[in-house]
C-alpha cells in the first residue's frame, strides 16, 4: 500500500519562501513519477509540478520560475521549494503518486500554505 505524507506547510508573508516535503512508502519510488498539486477554498485542485523518474520537471505556468520539484530517491522523498510567494498561492498543497493510467492513483493528506498580503 502506498502511502504519502506531506510536511513543510504553514504562514509566510508575500514574497516569503516555503519548502515542502512529501514522504513516500510502500513503493519502487525511483522509477514513479510524482507530482504536487494544490487546492484553494472553493476552486478544484490544480496541478503544479510533475517530476518524473528520470528527473523531467515541467511545470504550471502560474508556478514556473518560482517553484522547484526535486527528489531524492534514495530517501523516497520529494520536495517543492516555492520562493517568491504570493497571495494567490495560498492553498492545501498535496503530492500526487503517479500510475500507469499517468495521472496520481495515491494522495497524501496534504499541507496547508498561507500567503498573507
């Protein structure tokens, strides 16, 4: 059973930067693609970022030149650094598992972001 656990969240002025976390287990991480998403009071989750095994990154255009993914698998973790805050990246950010129909067949529980203005 894959499991996914999110850390890193928390309240940041605009401008500020945050580090998230995502934990994996109960997978071969190296070769899955993961991705981080996020979800805003009364809007749809929206993706962000997707790294794949290989290390391809590609991401939102909202996000791009802000945020980075990365990962390490040899701890099974991936990260998002977001730098450059801004309000409107305020939202419950999860990491997505990616299956084999390419889209996250796993969620973690998420991590709450707050951008004051």
């Amino acid at each position: 059973q894959v499991q996914l656990v999110e850390s890193g969240g928390g309240l940041v002025q605009a401008g500020g930067s945050l580090r998230l976390s995502c934990a994996v287990s109960g997978s071969i991480f190296s070769i899955v693609t993961m991705g981080w998403f996020r979800q805003a009071p009364g809007k749809q989750r929206e993706w962000v970022a997707t790294i794949t095994g290989g290390g391809i990154t590609t991401y939102a255009n909202s996000v791009r030149g802000r945020f980075t993914i990365s990962r390490d698998n040899a701890k099974n973790m991936v990260y998002l650094q977001m730098n450059s805050l801004k309000f409107e990246d305020t939202a419950v950010y999860f990491c997505g598992y990616y299956g084999p129909r390419h889209r996250p067949d796993y969620w973690g529980q998420g991590t709450q972001v707050t951008v004051s203005s």
